[in-house]
C-alpha cells in the first residue's frame, strides 16, 4: 500500500509546558509521511517561537501565525491550508497538551484504507485534573463499522452519547462523568478522509468554544456513508479544567455560546427527526438544566448576570427541559433543579452567587 500524505493540524495557545512533549509525539510516529500544520492562535508565551523551532528543524512542520480566535477558527485555518494544498489522503487533528502514540497514524491508515470509511474513531485514555485530583480513564471501542442504512445503529451510538446529557442521567451527574457523554466528542479520537470533507465542506462553527467538537462530529455522522471504529488506543487526552466554568471570563460570550448550542442541538434534532422518526430532544435536556446552574455561576455576582441569565432560560426548548428532568438525585442539584420548575430562577441564582462569593464549590 501507498503511504498517502495524513495532515496532522495542531491548534496552539497558552500550551507552553506541555507542547514540546506533543510535537515529539507526533514527530515521532512510525509513519512518515505526515504533514503537521501548527496554527499559532495568538499565543503571548513561547509557543510561537517553540513552533517555529520545530519547523525549521523538520521539513514536514508548517506554522501559520494568526491573531487569537479561539481553537474552532484555528482548526478551519488549519482545514483551508488543507483544501488550499494539493494531495493529501487524511486528516487528523491534535490538541498541543496532548500526547499520540507512535503507531497511531500507521494503525488509523491501515484501518480506514482497509475498511474504505469516511471516518475512523479509536480509543484513549483520558486524564482529568478535577479540584486538584487525578482521575483517569481508559475508553476503548469495539472494532464495529457503520454504515449509512444502519442510521439507527450511529444514532444509539456515536450521536446518543455526543449529543447531550439525557434528562434522566442529570439527577446524578458529577465532573467524573464527563467522560462518559464525551466518549465520542473530541476530534482529536478521530481520522478523516481530507475528500470526505472537502466534498461536504466540513467545518467548525467559529463562534463556540464550548462542544464545538461534538457538534462537529455530529455533521460528520450525518453526512458519512460508512464510519469505522477501531479498537486501539492511540491517545493520551488531558483535560485539566477545575471545573466547566474555570475559564469563563466574559459572560455575553458564554451565554452567547449556550444559546448557539440549544441552536445547533436543535437542527440536529429536526434532521434525526426527518432521516428516522426518532425524537431527540431529550438526549440533550440534562444538559441545558445544567447549564443553568453553569450559568449562574458563571454571571454570579455581575452588574447584569441576571439579566443575561434570562436571554438563557426564556428559550421554549430549555423550558421544556426544565419541565422534563425528574426531581431526584443529589441535593445539590435536586433544589436548585425544584426553584426552577418552580419559576424561582432568580433565587437560583442569587442563592449560587452567594455560594460562589462565600468560596463553596457546588461541583458543576
């Protein structure tokens, strides 16, 4: 078999300690023929002259310069630079705090050459630093492939658990979990055929820095004739948030990007809905009471948190959720959970405000 060229696109930002040791991950893989696109997202560390190091010492290292964006319009850089340069069989995309294996692009190459997919999904182990703990996790999938006339079987797979936090799964939900709704939404677990998505014009939406993987990969299941997933673990993923809402610092933006999401979410909803008769809607309900809670906390104790709190809650499809999650599970959501059936929103957030301003974690 040929070794076709596999873009490697690598968005970087504020990854000063961690970015060599994944340039050498990725340096060092048993393939060769690779291409590993760095889009420099504005860092003000070292990261711009760490990629420009690398660059000038291997040829196969590219490094484009930008002002900051965040990672979703670092990544469509990285995607044009692609569909800008002739040739080129794949493409995969890296976070720069994150570690590949050395096989792994030689395994996802043989795997999707030999399978004729349009997207590879593999294993990892994940890495989470939760209030200043480790808890790891190894997420391993079986070797199944799907094909476009099995929809129904992408849909209770790969698209169930990328879509949301179910309704019935909220009352018990805890920062360990994540893994668990995440297990198909980080697209640097995936390959993909650079002519599959070029063909449908793929892209990430530049607006959201929340789960604009998720919403990614959901187009990708939705436009794919076949998906192969392996059972190899080729990753090392760290996620070291405190919390989901440790780097909220401009709150319209955050609120803009949970309104995005319900947006989003709900055209993905109508097109399930069309292509299987299958309503959705409450795979995602879990996830829009929680980000009411996230909200609150986010806004809490600004001049016009509240005020932006409601552009939030005013939405019929979160009030449905509200309406549709059950009143049980953990005391510190199953209050806040009956204020807001109850209408008592703004005591939501005021009783958070001042649990945040009083130093208490309440875990979301």
């Amino acid at each position: 078999m040929d070794q076709p060229l596999v873009s490697i696109i690598i968005p970087v930002y504020k990854v000063e300690k961690y970015l060599r040791r994944c340039l050498d991950s990725v340096k060092n893989q048993t393939y060769k023929n690779i291409e590993v696109i760095l889009v420099d997202d504005g860092s003000p560390d070292k990261c711009p002259q760490i990629c420009d190091e690398y660059a000038a010492k291997d040829s196969r290292f590219h490094v484009i310069h930008k002002e900051n964006g965040g990672v979703s319009s670092a990544r469509n850089v990285g995607l044009e630079y692609c569909a800008n340069n002739a040739g080129g069989g794949y493409i995969a995309f890296v976070d720069s705090d994150d570690v590949v294996f050395p096989e792994t692009v030689e395994e996802c190459v043989n795997n999707l050459h030999s399978s004729q997919a349009d997207a590879l999904v593999f294993g990892y182990k994940q890495f989470a630093e939760i209030n200043d703990k480790i808890v790891s996790e190894r997420i391993v999938f079986p070797d199944e492939t799907y094909n476009c006339e099995d929809f129904g079987k992408i849909l209770k797979g790969p698209i169930q658990h990328m879509f949301g936090i179910p309704s019935k799964a909220l009352g018990n939900f805890s920062q360990q979990d994540i893994g668990q709704y995440k297990m198909f939404s980080g697209v640097w677990s995936w390959f993909y055929r650079k002519s599959f998505l070029e063909k449908h014009n793929l892209r990430f939406e530049k607006d959201l820095f929340l789960y604009e993987d998720g919403l990614f990969l959901c187009k990708v299941l939705m436009n794919a004739d076949k998906i192969k997933a392996a059972d190899i673990v080729g990753y090392e993923y760290y996620w070291r948030k405190t919390g989901l809402t440790a780097s909220f610092s401009y709150s319209e933006k955050v609120v803009n990007n949970k309104l995005l999401l319900v947006k989003y979410r709900s055209e993905i909803r109508d097109f399930v809905l069309r292509r299987s008769g299958v309503d959705i809607s409450d795979w995602a309900y879990g996830s829009y009471v929680l980000s009411i809670f996230q909200l609150c906390v986010a806004l809490a104790n600004e001049k016009h948190g509240y005020r932006q709190l409601k552009r939030y809650i005013s939405l019929d499809e979160v009030k449905r959720a509200v309406k549709a999650v059950p009143l049980k599970g953990k005391p510190k959501l199953v209050l806040p959970l009956f204020l807001c059936k109850c209408g008592c929103y703004r005591l939501v957030y005021i009783m958070i405000s001042l649990l945040k301003k009083m130093g208490i974690s309440i875990g979301l």
